[in-house]
C-alpha cells in the first residue's frame, strides 16, 4: 500500500496516520523524495483501505500488489519524464540518444566526441571512468581527472554526462561532475550503491543485471526511489544465455514488459546488447520500435584504437546515420 501525504500535511496528521497504521499491524516505511513525501505500508494480511483513506493529510492511497511499489504502474500511471535542466528531458515524445565512448581516454577523445554530439544535436555524452573489467590487467579508467575533463568540456558545450559510478564511496566524489549515474550491469543488486543513489538528487540510469529478472530490476529501481530519489531510468543491456554467436542476448521482450510494469523510462544499450558493431545500428532501432524511450550507444573516432569495447563501437559516420534513423523511427513509433 501507497499513502501519498499531501504537501501540507502536519506533524499531528503524520503521527494520526501512523498510529493506525501501527494499530492495523501495517509496517510503514516513511519515504522522502526530492518530489513528495509517502508512506508504503507493508499489511501481512488483508485489510479495508476505507478505514485509513479518509484520514486527514493524504492526498492520495493505493493498494499495489506488485513486490516493487512506488516504481509500480499500478501506483503512478502516467509515466515519468525526467528533466535534467537546459531542456533535455527523458522518457517524453523526443527519443533520448545518450552517445560516447565505452571508456573516457584523455581530452582530445573527448573535445572531438563533444564536436559529433553538437553537430547531431545529442544532448549526453556517455563515457566510463571507473570502468569494471573482467580481466585486472585491462584499462580501468581514468578516475576524477577524466570525470572532470568530462564534465568540463560537457558543461562548456550544454551536453549532459552519464557515466558509471562502482562503489558508495564514489558517489559523493563524482557528484558535481555527474547529471546521470550509470550503475552498470555487474552492480545492478549492489544494494548499499542503490542505498547511496537513493540520497543524491541526480537522475540514475540502472542496467539490468547479466542474469538478473525483470522483477530484480524493479526491485533495484525501488531501492532507489524509496531512498528518496525518484529520477530513474532502466535499462535493458543485454543478458547472458547458452547464445555465445553474440556477446549478450539483447532481451528486447523486456521493454515492452518494463513499459507495463512501470512508469519510469526505459532505455535500450545495443552496443552492450550485441556486442558487434555491424548489428548496433539494426538493434538501436528494433529498442526504439520496442518502445524504449531511449539509446545509449557507444561511438569513437577510431573504434580500432578504442581503450575498451571497440569492438561494438560505432565509427563517427555510423553513428550519424544512426541518429537519423533513430529519430525518424521515434516519430513513427509516436505516430502508431
Ligand atoms: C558500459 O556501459 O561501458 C558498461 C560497462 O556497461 P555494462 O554494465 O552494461 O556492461
Ligand atoms: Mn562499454
């Protein structure tokens, strides 16, 4: 159950509340966010909604079924958009395409990345540095002095930045050089990060996890939201199976499903997905026709000297053509 406290609710109302929330053997967790403040009452068994509905200081109440609630569909039907100022928004009519390079690798890669977002009009520039490697040996980033070049570069030019933070304590390093927090794949459960992103007032684009459900994935977006931060998007990168003639399977059932289930954004990662670049662009596109409200695609002036994933990276060129395809397939979509 969902209890949406009005905005001008007063202490005496919130205390009347739980009290008959304590009386019903509801146990209620006070949540917080940069938007408005909830109760979500977890019941053991069944009781009539009437009885706490009509209290003072509730704006709104609902009973939501589902194990994730406040990321829930049944709870809030119209679907979010979240807006990161300077009028870039996500989850809208307009397709987000967030693109860059797998890793950050020194300023001239990105003052040349940032001159191909602005000449296709891409408002968020992707780019890890902290990047989680399967081998010790592989190239892990350049840590804060590539996020503030990132971030310097971005800022100066009105682009937004991704990039994936790893660890808790990172968060409040990265966080005035970050407008979105990638949790990637390998973290998608670390439930102490999504603790610690629940508490920050950035927007947080989660991965699903390399075997993780969808159910997972909207458990991990709750974790988020129920700390207090309601600016979430999903993303469907691709998940592992017995298929090994790709890198990952890209589970493009899982958009229209995410779409059903919640009303947060759904983003499609091809890049990830596939994992071979001649196929990104024809999977960018079947993400959008799927519905997703967003790409997050990988591009590098020259994906052959790439630091990390050039195999699945876009040449410049590929990637314009991309851009346009994406967009013409989103109006049509909206046309549907
Ligand atoms: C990335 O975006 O470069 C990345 C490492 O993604 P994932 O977590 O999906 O593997
Ligand atoms: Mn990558």
């Amino acid at each position: 159950m969902i209890i949406q406290l009005s905005p001008n609710v007063t202490s005496e109302e919130k205390k009347a509340i739980l009290a008959k929330l304590d009386d019903l053997k509801i146990k209620a967790n006070i949540v917080s966010t940069q938007f408005k403040n909830y109760i979500v009452g977890i019941p053991k068994t069944d009781f009539d909604i009437r009885s706490i509905g009509t209290m003072k200081g509730i704006a709104d109440i609902h009973c939501v079924s589902d194990a994730y609630k406040l990321v829930s569909k049944k709870w809030k039907v119209n679907n979010t958009i979240i807006d990161l100022g300077n009028n870039v928004t996500i989850g809208g009519k307009e397709l987000a395409i967030m693109a860059g390079p797998c890793s950050i690798e020194g300023e001239k890669q990105i003052e040349h990345t940032v001159q191909h977002l602005l000449k296709n009009n891409i408002k968020i520039m992707r780019g890890g540095v902290y990047k989680p490697r399967s081998s010790p040996y592989a190239f892990r980033g350049m840590g804060m002095d590539g996020l503030k070049l990132f971030y310097k570069h971005c800022s100066e030019n009105g682009i937004k930045v991704i990039t994936e933070v790893m660890q808790v304590s990172q968060v409040e390093e990265m966080i005035d050089y970050v407008d979105i927090f990638q949790v990637g794949a390998r973290n998608s459960q670390n439930f102490n990060l999504l603790d610690a992103l629940g508490s920050v007032d950035k927007a947080v684009l989660i991965k699903r996890g390399m075997s993780g459900t969808i159910e997972e994935l909207l458990a991990s977006a709750e974790y988020v939201f129920s700390n207090g931060n309601e600016k979430i998007m999903l993303c469907e990168r691709g998940i592992r199976t017995f298929e090994n003639a790709y890198r990952n399977t890209l589970d493009l059932n899982a958009v229209p499903i995410l779409k059903e289930k919640s009303h947060l954004p759904v983003i499609v990662d091809p890049s990830h997905g596939i994992g071979l670049r001649q196929h990104v662009a024809t999977m960018a596109l079947a993400g959008v026709m799927s519905g997703a409200d967003g790409i997050i695609v990988e591009v590098h002036e020259n994906p052959e000297i790439a630091f990390s994933d050039g195999q699945q990276t876009l040449y410049d060129g590929q990637a314009e053509s991309l851009y346009k395809k994406l967009r013409a397939t989103k109006e049509l979509v909206n046309s549907f």
